[in-house]
C-alpha cells in the first residue's frame, strides 16, 4: 500500500505484472505468473506495473515503479514472497533515487523473526505482513491472508518500508471487509483511512482517490 501522508510522485513508464488466483480456488502449477496489471497514480504522476507469480511453496509479487519524488527521479523493483496461507516470507529491493542506489533484503523465518543479513530485527517478532509504501500491491497480502467475511475486522501490525529512505517502522493496521470487493483500511489506529475495492483475486483496483488499475 502506498506511504500515508508520503510526497511521492511517479513520471515515467513502468513495468510489472501482478496476479494471484481467486478465493478459495486451488492453486494451480508452480511458478505460474497468474496475472499482470498496471496501477497510476491520480494526485500525482505515477505508473507501476506488477506480476504475481505462484509456485509450490506459495506466491511472489514483484513490481517496479517509476516517479519523481522530492525533485529526483525515482525508480524501484521489489520483490515480495508469501507462504502459501500469504505469511510474508522474503523482501528484496533495489531503489535508483537520483544519483543514488540502495536496496534492502528482509527474511522471515518459521519461528516469525526478522532478519537483515545476521541481524534479526527484534522489534518486528511475529509480524506476518510487509508494507510496502511506495505501491498498493501489498495491501493484498493482509487480505488474502486474513480471509475476512463482509462485516468482519481484523488488526495486525505491519512491517513499513517507506520510501525513498527504506526505513522500516512497526505500523499498526485494521481491515474491515466491507462487501464483497470492498474493504476499509485504516493505519495507525484509524489516524489514517481509506476505501479498497479489490478484485476477485484480492488485487487492488482502487484505492481511494489515489490510485487505480488501468485495464
């Protein structure tokens, strides 16, 4: 999902394609890019184009975005790899911000700890889920992991990477499923707040007034 509050442009083409299959549909041959779509930004010049592939061990979401952000152009590729119940697994991302490159490796392991390299990030113990703030693409994670019915609300705390600085932060999250491809999403104890509409993979096509899908 995209940073809240966050002054982020994105200028240029880009490329990626994202998919996941469709509730409570069994899951199909590993390593299958199961759909790819693009996503532009309304308040600010922006494109991101994104896959979802599934393989036997459960799915990745890649993407990358191209913008302008704070006066530089900007241009991130990331990687995201869940479990087959959605559990965050694997984060890579490069990110070229003007003259300057950096990226960021994060690892789950089965016990539910974080680790950059050999150093395990103990303030984020037992979080399933990334947020990524620089696209809407992860709020499929929490969505397809929690399995909500209409009507129904969960909480969690993510793991927040914001951009262009690739610090992380615990960031406390609530969905509400609100209809059948519709959900409330709310940050920081309902400081933040935005209406969802998803796809029947789960896939975002609106997010507010800032982004949608572009078919």
């Amino acid at each position: 999902m995209f940073d809240k509050g966050r002054d982020l442009t994105l200028n240029d083409h880009i490329h990626a394609e994202a998919d996941m299959q469709p509730l409570g549909q069994k899951t199909t041959s590993p390593g299958q890019l199961l759909q790819s779509l693009l996503w532009n930004r309304h308040d600010l010049p922006s494109l991101e184009h994104g896959r979802l592939y599934q393989h036997h061990e459960g799915f990745t979401l890649t993407g990358t975005v191209v913008a302008s952000l704070e006066g530089r152009q900007l241009h991130c590729s990331y990687e995201v790899e869940t479990t087959s119940s959605w559990q965050t697994r694997r984060v890579k991302i490069k990110l070229t911000s003007g003259t300057e490159e950096r990226s960021l490796h994060l690892e789950r392991d089965d016990d539910g700890c974080w680790w950059s390299g050999d150093t395990e990030l103990t303030a984020f113990a037992g979080m399933n889920d990334i947020d990524l703030g620089i696209t809407p693409s992860t709020n499929t994670l929490p969505i397809r992991r929690l399995k909500l019915e209409p009507g129904e609300s969960a909480s969690m705390t993510a793991v927040w990477i914001q951009f262009p600085s690739l610090t992380i932060a615990p960031l406390p999250q609530q969905y509400t499923r609100t209809g059948e491809y519709t959900y409330r999403y709310e940050s920081n104890h309902g400081a933040y707040q935005a209406d969802l509409e998803v796809d029947e993979h789960g896939l975002v096509t609106r997010y507010a007034d800032v982004w949608s899908r572009t078919r």
